[in-house]
C-alpha cells in the first residue's frame, strides 16, 4: 500500500478545522434555539506514547435537535490500536497520527432521521520506510419512518460527490456502506445507507484529499433539506417510542461494530468525547415487533435491507400510463 505522494499534514488539518466551524454555525442556524457547547481539550503524553487535542462540540435540547455533536481529534501515538492494524498487520507497531472531524445528529422530531458524518486521515510512520497515509469517512442516514423521497435524494447528493472521481465510485462505496452499517446480530442495516470509504490511498494525496473534501462538503446538501421538508410534521407517543426503541440498533452498531469507536477506546482516546455519538435517551424492549401493515413495520419492510435507491427511482420515472396497463418504457 506504498503512497504515491507525500502527505501534507499540516493541509488537512486546517481544512478539518474550517470544516468543523462551518458545520456547527449550519447546524446552529437550522435548529435556531440553541448554540455548540465547546469542550477544547489537549492530551499530555500518556506512558503509552499518546498525546493530542480536539474540540469537543455538542448541541443539547435545541428546537429542532435533540443533540447534535461535531468532534474535531488530532491525536498521535507510537503504536496503532490493533482496530487501525486489522486490515494492514505490515503496520502493526508503526507511530501514528490520526486526524478527523465527525459528526451526529439526533432531532427531536421522529419524522426527522437521524444522521452521521465523518471523515479523517491517518498517517502512520514506518522507521526504514517512510509515511504510510490513507483517507476515510462518508455518510449515512438513519430514518425512523421512512421517506423514498428523502432517501433518493440523499442518494443523489452522494452520487453527486463522488461523479468528479469515476463513474464507478459512488456504487463502489454505496455498496460499502451498505455492508459497513450492517448489524449482523440483527440481521438488518442501521439505516439506509449512504457512502462509507477507508483506507483510500490510490491516485495521490491530492486526489484523495479532495474526494474527502467532496464527501465532506456534499453532507449539509444531502441533509438539511430532509430536515426542512420534515420538521414540521406532528407527531405524538407512539412515535417517540419507536423512535427511543430505534435508537437501541444505533447505541449497538457503535459499541459493537464502529471503527472510529473502537479505535478511540483501543487508543486510550477521551471517552467522553468518542461517546458522544450516542443518543441521550433511548429505550429497548424484549422481543418487541411491530403491527402488521403499520408505518413501523413499513420501515422494516421497505428500508432496512440495501436498496439501489436511485436505480429504482429512475425505473419508476421510465414508466409511462396506458389505459389499462403500466410499463417500463424500453430504451
């Protein structure tokens, strides 16, 4: 997994920080009740090798949002955590640097999904070999009633991103995010998917770092209008509690399966804020299962199972009328 160019460190992290203020004063404007709370912490050297800093952003209580929080980390260490090493053991014992912002969202309102963003780079250093980089993140959508509308255009946005890399790009890590955001203890996906990437290091440091910009940027257009289209909509208890029941499956992915989780706790990073993705309130129930034909059971019924989203609303756009009949029109 040789690097094809040197990385500029210093680049990244000043495009992650400027990215992390933009994030927040968008969210701050949509949820327009309340303001980031900032935590800013730094990290002396543990007797491990681990020091760094972050910034630690959470929005409680807001009129739109529940919680919403945005993480900034650079940290560093003398030898990567076994869940960054997993897939490349050749880096086992390596000093490392790991740098990123993330970010989640939980509304209020259970027509409004919930959402999850990040992005990072890590570069790690081999004594006799020189710098070993590599870019990852994406995004993913979390409904608790599900929208086709809003999942499409979700999709759209994220095709978008990636259409400047490869035609080929976005299905590529679509189909990784399908399988990344999949809880196989439950046998369903957390959510409908989005775009996941790791390990990324192909082309260049230039075109690597600017597909992480693009996912990056391309985030806020895919969400925000989701919000606006469903914040409005009324709701009552039976909905909160579907809600608060769903976010059981979020908790579990992230304290089973998330990597960016386990690496903070494998790392000895600051628990606080690698726990802040999780909901603050949420319920489990034993062996609950939803009405038949109920909008609950909908949700398991049509978007918990990887979906080509953006195929099926272009053949569904191909379809014409004819009196007593319905067809894809061949073309």
């Amino acid at each position: 997994m040789a690097s094809t160019s040197e990385p500029d460190s210093q680049a990244v992290l000043d495009y992650l920080l400027d990215l992390q203020d933009r994030l927040s004063a968008a969210l701050e404007r949509e949820d327009g009740g309340a303001v980031f709370q900032e935590d800013a912490w730094r990290r002396s050297p543990t007797a491990s090798g681990l020091r760094g800093h972050g910034r630690t952003r959470v929005l409680s209580d807001g009129a739109l949002f529940e919680q919403a929080g945005i993480n900034f980390s650079q940290v560093q260490g003398e030898r990567l955590p076994p869940s960054a090493t997993a897939q490349r053991p050749e880096l086992a014992g390596c000093g490392f640097q790991a740098m990123g912002v993330s970010l989640v969202v939980h509304p209020h309102n259970p027509y409004v999904p919930t959402s999850h963003a990040n992005v990072r780079c890590f570069i790690a250093t081999r004594p006799d070999a020189g710098p070993v980089w590599w870019f990852g993140g994406g995004f993913d959508l979390t409904p608790y009633y599900g929208f086709e509308d809003d999942c499409i255009h979700w999709h759209r946005t994220a095709k978008a991103a990636c259409e400047p890399f490869g035609p080929e790009v976005y299905l590529q890590y679509k189909r990784w995010c399908d399988r990344y955001f999949f809880l196989k203890h439950r046998n369903e996906t957390r959510g409908v998917g989005g775009l996941f990437f790791d390990d990324l290091n192909e082309g260049g440091f230039a075109r690597c770092f600017a597909f992480m910009r693009s996912v990056a940027e391309h985030y806020l257009p895919a969400y925000l209008p989701i919000v606006q289209r469903r914040r409005n909509l009324a709701y009552g208890r039976r909905e909160r509690d579907f809600q608060l029941y769903r976010r059981g499956r979020y908790v579990e992915f992230n304290l089973v399966y998330d990597r960016g989780t386990l690496f903070g706790l494998q790392s000895g990073g600051r628990t606080e804020s690698i726990l802040m993705s999780l909901p603050p309130q949420v319920a489990w129930r034993y062996n609950w299962r939803p009405e038949p034909n109920s909008p609950e059971a909908r949700l398991y019924e049509h978007f918990l199972h990887a979906r080509d989203w953006l195929a099926e609303s272009q053949l569904a756009r191909m379809r014409v009328e004819v009196p007593g009949s319905v067809f894809p029109v061949q073309v």
